[in-house]
C-alpha cells in the first residue's frame, strides 16, 4: 500500500516542522552532491533555516559559481549602458583635467611666473584682476581691523567699568577703617586726659588756696626745746636778716 499524497503547506506543530526540515535538507544537499558528480555538472546549493542558520554546497565553491552566475546574468543591454556611464565618466575626467590645468596656470600667472607667452590684453587683463584682488584684500583687512578696535574699545570700557567698582569698594573701606582708628583715637585721648587731670582731694585742697608771695628767709619760730641755753641769758640765734 502506497503512501498517501502530502499536502503541502506550512507544519503547524513546531518539531514535526523542524524533523522534516531536517529530512529534507540532508536529502536536498545529498542530491545535489550527486549530480554535480554524476553529470559534472556545476551545482551552488544555499539553505537558510528559519532561525536564520546557513547551509550550502558548492561543487566548485560558492564565490567562484555565484561569480559565474553574475557574469551569465549581465546582458548585453547592461553592458552597452555600462559602456555609456563609463564613457561620460571618462568625459568628466578630462574635463575637470583641464580645468585643473587652466587653474594651476592662472595661479602661476598670478604669481609673476610663466609671463611670457601672454599677450598685452592679457597683461591687462591680469593687472585688472591684482588690482582688484588688492582692493578687496585691502577692504577685508580694514574690516577686521574695525572689529578689533571695537572689540578692544568694549574690553576697555569692561575693565573701566571693574576699576571702577574696585576703586569706590576700597574708598568705602578705607572710609570705614579710618572713622574706626579716628573713634580709637578720641576713645584713647578722652582715657588719657581724665587719668591727667585726676587729682587727689588733698592736692585740690592746695591748688584752691589764694597764692601767696614771699620775699627773704621765712620768719622761724623755735620752739623753747629748740632753744639753746647759754650763760648769762644770751643767745646766738640771730632772728631776721643780717644785713
């Protein structure tokens, strides 16, 4: 009894999906190989799985037969397009060759070389692009150079505006650190005058008596114990002046 026809259509059942898979695949690589041996034939065989692993046989290896396949599939209308592309292209290389060359040579012209095969017009034709080049070299710098001054102007007034501030911030603490030393001073000089002028009640007792004037030796009064004793009552205390 023969077996019965396979439907085909994707397996639902995930490992029935991956046995067959794997039946066939090995039967796919396996016939392959066979043909490339019995009939010598060329065979390029590419198998990816739905995992994204790669299987493939190449009789005479994968980059030589698919080389070989691109070269059979470029016809002949791609080639005369090709050709076409590779022309123009061939076109735009001389002509930016040339422009290249007509660059170099008017640099060097520019340059006071190779003055020689030119003609008057085209002397004066480059004294007119000098004299032009020279004039707008000489504007841009006269630009750049106004922007300096500028910008330097601003940087000055920047910095004015910092002295400035600095000068009225030390003048206002040397304001401050002088009223302070100043109040120091009074502070000291009020301390010294009244330890100055502090006196002792018996000293004020003096200072408020009337002064007096005194002329000669003070009249001197002994005392009876002061006197000395002498025989016949007399004395050698002179009182007064001796003039």
């Amino acid at each position: 009894m023969g077996r019965g026809r396979v439907e085909l259509k994707r397996i639902e059942n995930k490992i029935n999906r991956q046995v067959t898979f794997s039946k066939r695949r090995n039967g796919l690589l396996k016939k392959a190989y066979e043909l490339s041996v019995l009939c010598d034939a060329e065979v390029g065989l590419i198998i990816f799985s739905s995992r994204g692993k790669l299987y493939e046989f190449g009789s005479a290896g994968m980059s030589k037969t698919l080389e070989r396949y691109q070269r059979c599939c470029y016809t002949p209308q791609d080639a005369n397009i090709a050709d076409r592309e590779t022309q123009g292209w061939y076109q735009e290389v001389s002509k930016l060759k040339a422009k290249y060359e007509s660059l170099q040579r008017s640099q060097r012209h520019l340059l006071g070389e190779d003055l020689g095969p030119l003609s008057v017009k085209e002397l004066q034709q480059l004294e007119k692009q000098l004299e032009m080049a020279l004039c707008q070299a000489r504007q841009r710098k006269t630009q750049i150079m106004i922007e300096q001054m500028e910008e330097l102007r601003k940087k000055e007034r920047h910095l004015g505006d910092i002295n400035k501030q600095l000068k009225n911030k030390l003048e206002a603490e040397g304001a401050g650190s002088f009223r302070n030393i100043q109040s120091s001073w009074e502070s000291e000089s009020h301390v010294v005058a009244n330890n100055s002028f502090s006196l002792h009640p018996s000293q004020s007792a003096v200072m408020d008596c009337e002064p007096t004037l005194q002329i000669g030796y003070p009249q001197f009064v002994p005392s009876e114990a002061a006197i000395p004793r002498t025989v016949a009552g007399e004395s050698n205390f002179i009182q007064g002046w001796v003039l």
